[in-house]
C-alpha cells in the first residue's frame, strides 16, 4: 500500500526538501505552500507528488485539502515565516501575522490530520516551526499539551526546532532518526555538524 | 544545447544532481567471471591486480535533480577504456577506467524514461526501501515483494574533502549499443572504511551473477558513504569497443 504524506510550506527550504525525499521514498506527497511558482519547482518531474495551494493560517483551506487527499500517514508541518528583526521592534500586528501562521497553522493542521492519525492508531507528524522565537516555543508547548493528552495512542508526535544555521539535510536526518525513539521522546534537536574527531580528543 | 522530450518534458543536457546522498560498497572480483559477466558489452573489465577486477554496489537517493526526485541502486564493474591494451604496473592499469554500469533499478518512471532514451543505462522499475540516516546504511531492491538484493554499509571515519571534482567515464550498453557518458563527481561528507559491507541475494537473476562472483561471501575492499553528492552527467556517445 502506498503511504501519503502531507507536506507543508513544500515550496522552499526544509518543506520543499521534506517533500522531495518522501517523493523519492515512493511516498504519495500532498506539498501545500501559498506560493504556486515554488510548488511547481518542488514537484518537476515527481508524478507522486501533488500540490495545492493553501494558507495554513486558513483552516477552512486546510480542512478542504485534507478532505481530497483521504487519509494521511505522515505529516511535516513546515510552513513558518520567520519574524524580521529583533522581537522588540516587531510591530503588534507583525507578531499576531507571524503567530497565525506559525502557531494557529499548526494547530490547523494538527487538527485537520491528528484525529485520522489517532482513530487509524498510527501515523508520524512533525511539526517543523524554525529555530527560535515565540511562536517556536509555543508550537513546543502545543507538542507538548498534544503529548500528554493523547501521547499513548500509536502516533507520533514530534516537534523539530534545529539550532540556527543547521542545513535541512541535516535536519530531515535528524527527524528521520527520531522515527526510531522512544514515542516519548517529542522534542527532536539538529545542529550544524557533526562534532569534528578533532574536538573529541582535543585536550580540555 | 542537445534535448531530449522525456514524458512530454524537455531534458536539456548535461543533466545536473544537485542533492544525492549515497552509499556503496567495492568488491575485488575474480577477474574472469566478472568478465563473463560484462561481455556482452565488447568491454574488458580493469584488473588493478592481475586476476582480480572490481565491482561496485551503490545506493542512491536523488533528493533534488533535473530528473525528478527517486532512488536507485547500482552494480558497476571498473572497465579499461575501450581499444586500449593494458598498461604494466598497478597505476597503468587503472589509468583511464570507467564504471561500467551492469544494472540500475530506479524506482521512478519519469527517471527511468530519461535513463534509458539518453544514455542507454540498463533501468528497469523496482521498489528500493533505503535507510540512510541510520548508523548503519541499508538499501534493498524488490520486485513485486520479493527481494533480489539486500545491502548493509556500516559507517566509516569522515574523509577530508576533496578540492576537484572527479570525471569518470560511464559506460552503459542497452539493446546491443554500448555507450560512454562523460560523468562528473563533487561529493562532500564522505565517510569510508575497509570491509564493513553485507550483501543478501534474492532470487533474481542479477543476484545470480553477483551469487557467482561470490559478493554474498566476500569482505568489501571498502565501503562509503557520501551525505551530499552533485554530479552532472553530458551526453552519450556510441563506443565500438
């Protein structure tokens, strides 16, 4: 049987990798993204790969996208706009735009996919929300709410936040590895690099 | 700019990979049963040692790459270039080997449309669960749930980058014609070791051949594995070896 996943922000960075590798996994792909011109890029010359645009932040769109795909195995949530500037500039109506996206898409998502996931009693979701900041911390601590509530049902439920800097290969390794521990184990780190040799044995 | 119109898409060569990762394993072979192997390609397998030839096993994720993202699985023999007797010494026999590329699933139609039109590469569909995240590195080919070919690459220690980029020659032979394809490599993240390869056969009749070169058997001369690999591949021309 083939499995679907469900990528979002597929048309750049991290989303657009995660929908490419699950694509040559021989994953049927759902990429999501507002920006058609980067789905289209994403999804050359992938005829497993199906793409739709849609606004996280809309749950009526996301709600319409799920109800064409059908059930969903894998989830990568990695539509997120990264606020400009420090979060003392930022405007109000800056951070209540990048919160809607950032931690309302999420919890769109989560809410449009969670229930199949849990009723089918399997199924991996990543919710992808950057680095830092405060929409980063509250979609941990949305993983976290999930975790307790519904952390012994058979899925998956991880939350990614790479240190700054880290390149998405680096990054989808590390959420691919985290499919291996332990269910409780929610909060999934990634670094730049690996630690050189040079620095295990250098002296202290 | 030479094209190709693959599934109604237009290929432009050379054809770019901008994001693989790989891993792979080198055998020392007896030279005259890989031979028999590879002969009906006209071409003559390289013999770094007397006796002894090299065949390589290799898996791939093309992540990003004007073929469309898939996975493939390689079985390549390191062959002399064509027409030219052997030089003495174990550097004038390696001098100007190619790969020749014996069999390539691939688990992708658009892919194995291209593969085959442009440059004759002997792809045929499969499915090809890989692994490479883990410690250890896995890769199998099955055909309708049965396996023809497991590999394991264990992790070796990190290698310095390389500052050129290496050109081999790919040789390939579909339906009678055998081809050369000028091949470039820009690998980073290479990881390599002596031994540390395990290979299962199925029951297809490639895993029979390999079967016959004793590569369920054998200790790997090296195995590799590479997190990002580029490569350009530029047209195929006809060899009459």
């Amino acid at each position: 049987m083939r499995r679907t996943a469900l990528v979002t922000g597929a048309a750049h960075g991290l989303g657009a990798m995660a929908a490419r590798r699950l694509a040559a996994a021989a994953w049927d792909v759902v990429a999501v993204d507002v920006d058609e011109v980067g789905l289209a890029k994403t999804s050359l010359r992938s005829p497993n790969m199906h793409v739709r645009a849609c606004d996280v932040a809309d749950g009526g769109a996301v709600a319409e996208v799920l109800a064409m795909t059908g059930p969903v195995h894998r989830v990568v949530h990695a539509a997120a706009i990264a606020p400009a500037g420090p979060v003392l500039e930022q405007a109000a109506g800056e951070i209540e735009h990048v919160l809607r996206t950032n931690v309302i898409g999420a919890i769109h998502v989560v809410q449009a996919t969670l229930p199949g996931m849990l009723e089918r009693g399997a199924g991996e979701l990543f919710l992808c929300p950057g680095a830092a900041g405060p929409s980063a911390a509250a979609v941990a601590a949305y993983t976290d709410a999930l975790w307790a509530e519904q952390g012994d049902r058979g899925v998956l439920l991880r939350c990614v936040r790479p240190d700054d800097g880290t390149p998405h290969r680096l990054v989808l390794d590390a959420m691919d590895r985290s499919l291996a521990r332990p269910a409780a184990h929610v909060h999934v780190r990634a670094r730049p690099t690996r630690r050189p040799p040079a620095m295990i044995f250098a002296p202290r | 700019m030479q094209a190709h119109a693959i599934q109604g898409e237009r290929v432009t060569l050379p054809v770019r990979i901008r994001d693989a990762a790989v891993g792979s394993a080198m055998f020392a072979v007896p030279a005259g049963a890989a031979q028999a192997v590879i002969g009906y390609s006209g071409l003559e397998v390289a013999e770094p040692l007397p006796g002894r030839a090299v065949c390589s096993l290799a898996f791939v994720r093309y992540a990003d790459g004007d073929l469309g993202p898939y996975h493939e699985f390689a079985v390549a023999f390191l062959v002399r270039p064509p027409g030219e007797p052997p030089s003495p010494g174990i550097r004038g026999r390696l001098r100007g080997v190619g790969a020749f590329i014996h069999w390539l699933p691939v688990n992708q139609e658009f892919t194995l449309e291209a593969g085959r039109t442009i440059w004759g590469f002997p792809k045929e569909i499969a499915d090809i669960p890989m692994d490479l995240t883990g410690r250890v590195q896995r890769c199998a080919v099955r055909f309708g749930g049965r396996t023809a070919i497991e590999v394991a690459v264990k992790p070796g220690v990190p290698m310095p980058s390389g500052a050129g980029a290496p050109s081999v020659d790919a040789y390939s032979c579909l339906d009678g014609v055998t081809r050369r394809t000028p091949w470039t490599l820009t690998p980073s993240e290479v990881r390599t070791r002596p031994g540390g390869a395990k290979v299962v056969l199925g029951d297809h009749p490639v895993a029979e051949e390999l079967r016959g070169l004793g590569l369920d058997r054998a200790r790997a001369l090296t195995t590799s594995t590479v997190g990002h690999l580029q490569m350009v591949f530029e047209g195929a021309e006809e060899v009459r070896a």
